[in-house]
C-alpha cells in the first residue's frame, strides 16, 4: 500500500473533492455540506487570516480525507476542530486517525492546549462519538435538543 501524504494548503480541487467527500459520506445535509465547503472558499481567498487551516491525508495525489480546524476567538490556546471527514471508500483504514494525529499535533505547535469537537446525539454518530472517546477526548456537555427535538449537541474536548 502507498504512503499516505499529508498537507495543509488547500487547493482549488479541494473544492469539490471536499464537497464529495461530505456528500457521500452520509453524516452531513445539503447546508452542512455547503458550509464545509466555504470554509475551503474563504481559506483560499484570505490565506492564514481567515483562521481556518486544514490537513488533507492523500495517497498518489488522491485526497482521501481532511480536517478543518482554528482558534476559537477570544481564548487563549482553545482550538475548534470543525470537520474531520475521510473518503467512504477509504474508511476503516486508519486514516481519520492519522488526520486528528497530525491535526492535535498542528495544534500544539501553534500554541494551542484544549480542542473542541461538536457532533450529535443522534443514532448516526455513535461511530463518530466512539472514534473520539478512543482517541482521548472526554464528553465536556451536552446541549437539550440542540439540533432539533431529541437531538442533542455533545461538545467533546481533549487537553495537554
């Protein structure tokens, strides 16, 4: 198997593979989808300040998953991971850990300690939760009905 290639700049084409992987992979709606995309989008227009940045996990140039993550304005050294999200066909290969790696590594370089993570309470993102709490993040609250009724928002969070 080949090497798995990791890089933070997006690319144009990041644009619609992006937009691919969201898509078929189940676990967002049309405007979930749209905004993982602008965050792509403004990255590309305004460079480093949008505060957006990004790893992308490619293998012979194919982007097979990525992240997205920044500051959170008005702390210290909290980071937000907004998207992580690797290819339905590469799955269960280990690559959505070698992107929070590489991102929590990211992050400690540029001063960050605390990463937060959102997700839903929702039967869908039981694999989504149990990924995250395997990886060392702890379920810091959880928001009533957030989503919609039933639905909570579960806000995880992993410190060094």
């Amino acid at each position: 198997m080949d090497t798995l290639v990791m890089r933070e700049q997006p690319r144009e084409s990041d644009l619609e593979v992006v937009a691919s992987i969201l898509k078929r992979s189940g676990f967002f709606n049309a405007e979930e989808q749209e905004v993982g995309v602008s965050l792509v989008k403004e990255r590309l227009q305004l460079g480093e300040p949008s505060l957006y940045f990004f790893q992308f996990a490619e293998r012979q140039q194919q982007v097979l998953g990525y992240t997205c993550f920044g500051p959170i304005p008005g702390t210290r050294s909290s980071y937000d991971l907004y998207w992580i999200a690797v290819d339905p066909a590469h799955q269960k290969q280990g690559i959505g850990s070698v992107l929070l790696a590489g991102t929590e590594a990211e992050i400690e370089k540029r001063g960050g300690k605390r990463i937060y993570i959102e997700t839903s309470s929702s039967e869908l993102y039981v694999p989504t939760r149990s990924f995250y709490t395997s990886h060392g993040y702890e379920l810091e609250a959880r928001l009533a009905h957030y989503y919609a009724p039933g639905d909570d928002k579960l806000i995880y969070v992993k410190g060094w």
